[in-house]
C-alpha cells in the first residue's frame, strides 16, 4: 500500500498549492477593487493622451481606473453641502466626463468645464454639461475675476502646481475660493498621475497669493465619506485656500467663505 500512501501525499500538495493560489488571485481581486486607479497595461502607462481619449469614447466604467467625482454619489453629495445654498459660478478644472459637473448644474450651481480631452468634453456635454471649453490649466482662457471656485476634482496631479494655481488666482472673484481634491498616498493611481501632498498644494498656494484654509483627510466610498484621522486611512486628500483672507474663512469651508453678497 506504499504507492497508494505515495499518491495521497501527493494529492495533498496538489491541493495546498492550489488552495495557495486560490488566496493570492482572490487577494489581487480585492485589491484591484478598493483601488480608485487600478494597475494599467504598460501600454496604457505610455500613452496618456491615448488612455484619455479612450475614457472620454468609452466613459470611465469600461476602463481600469475611475474617480470618486464620477463614481461616488456620496463624495458628489459631501461636495455640495461644502459649496453652501446659494447658487455660484465655477469653474472645473480637469472636468472630464463632467459626471460631477452635471451633478451640480442639477443643483443650481453655473458650470464650466475645461478639459484639454476633446472626446471627454463631448461626452460631458452629453451629461449635460453645456459649457465646456477645451483648453490649458496653465493658461486658463478666461478674464480676471470670472468665478466664485475653481475646483480640480482628482485632477491637479495632470498639471503643475505653480502655473495653474497662479491661473487660478487671476480667474477668481475677489472672495473665491480654490478646491483641489487629490488621492491619499497609498491609493493607485495611472502612471502620469503626481500625488502631490498637503505640504505642495500649500507651497504653490501661498507662491499664488492665496490663503490656505483647510486640509483634510477623508475616507471616501462609493456611499459614504467621512473624516479620516490620517492620509493612511484616507482615500481623498480635500484642500480649500482661499483668494483673500476673511473673518468667515475660520469655518474653514467655501459655504463659510462665500456666505456673504
């Protein structure tokens, strides 16, 4: 019965290497999915140009990445209760598919989008985005003093901080307010994307002329978002400077900002 015993051990090895397995492809599925920017191909790493155009025809479901602004209902929802009741004038920076943006529209709020992905305007205006302008952050096409916000929602990594936070300041109104919202250092992103932190965003703010206000971590899902106490048990990064100082801006948030006529 030797050959017999032989055969069984045999088995039992076949079955723990597989079982091995098993808990590895289970392990990289898990984590391809609580990642808001999931590994891509080496081709798609080498073309950014090519990778945007596909999601601007494709829309972000059928790519390996996605943002919170497109895909989370919450986030959208937590955004808007920062922006305060009354109606304003913003800009997106980096809009996309304009998932966000049309989200807001839907609330009263007056949107432009800019975009330098022709295919994601398009498919932004079909979102209900009507005023989307294709264009550079580093020179923004529009007169001083046009918005109350400008936000980059997900998208400051694409662009240089100097530059577009500069831009920024000259488009904004003399009370406004700049949003930036960015990935927590341990999050996946595509491989163009720089993950700037706090210690940036604020440097580039202050070189702009504008005042930092708030900094906060938040742990976003798709249904929930909340406060997180660290950027390791976050998901988003939320930075808020403001165009001039004020008594509301204590409050640390645009609704405080802008509160006033």
């Amino acid at each position: 019965m030797l050959w017999l015993a032989g055969y069984l051990e045999k088995f039992k090895v076949m079955a723990r290497k597989k079982q091995k397995q098993k808990k590895k492809k289970s392990a990289a599925s898990r984590a391809k999915r609580a990642s808001p920017a999931k590994r891509a191909s080496p081709a798609k790493r080498a073309s950014p140009a090519r990778f945007y155009r596909s999601i601007g025809d494709k829309g972000w479901n059928n790519s390996d990445y996605f943002t919170y602004s497109s895909s989370s209902p919450a986030f959208r929802r937590w955004l808007l209760a920062e922006l305060g009741d009354r109606p304003r004038e913003i800009l997106s920076v980096g809009c996309g598919n304009g998932e966000l943006e049309s989200y807001l529209i839907d609330e009263g709020h007056r949107l432009t989008g800019l975009d330098p992905a022709h295919p994601m305007l398009k498919r932004a205006a079909r979102n209900g985005l009507k005023r989307g302008v294709g264009g550079d952050a580093r020179a923004l096409p529009f007169a001083e003093a046009s918005f109350d916000i400008v936000i980059f929602p997900e998208s400051i990594g694409h662009v240089p901080l100097p530059e577009v936070f500069a831009e920024a300041r000259r488009v904004l109104k003399k009370r406004g307010a700049l949003i930036v919202t960015t990935y927590a250092s341990h999050v996946g992103v595509h491989s163009h994307y720089r993950k700037y932190r706090f210690a940036d965003l604020a440097r580039a703010a202050e070189a702009a002329g504008l005042a930092v206000e708030a900094q906060r971590y938040l742990a976003a899902k798709r249904n929930s978002i909340d406060d997180a106490p660290s950027d390791a048990k976050a998901t988003l990064l939320y930075f808020l400077a403001g165009a001039e100082a004020t008594k509301a801006a204590s409050a640390k948030t645009p609704r405080a900002r802008l509160g006033k006529a």
